[in-house]
C-alpha cells in the first residue's frame, strides 16, 4: 500500500508541475517560453 501511495503522489506532483509551467506560459514573453522549450525537449519534467 505504501508504495501505491507515493506512486499517486509522484503522479500529483508532476501534474501539479505542468500546471505551473503552462500557466507560466500565459504570462511569459514568447521568446522566453520558446527558450524553456528549446532547453526542456521533454516537457517541463
């Protein structure tokens, strides 16, 4: 049960995370979001 847990909390976190990073975007200058893209290719995480 433990390990469940902090899978769900892992999975909070990072959603938690992209909320930020795409409200972030709506306040950023677009040159600014296209750097983050350029250095995260990944995604925020």
């Amino acid at each position: 049960m433990r390990g469940r847990l902090k899978f769900r909390v892992g999975q909070m976190v990072d959603a938690a995370f992209s909320l930020v990073v795409e409200a972030w975007r709506m306040v950023v200058l677009q040159k600014v979001s296209r750097a983050y893209d350029i250095a995260h290719p990944d995604g925020p995480n």
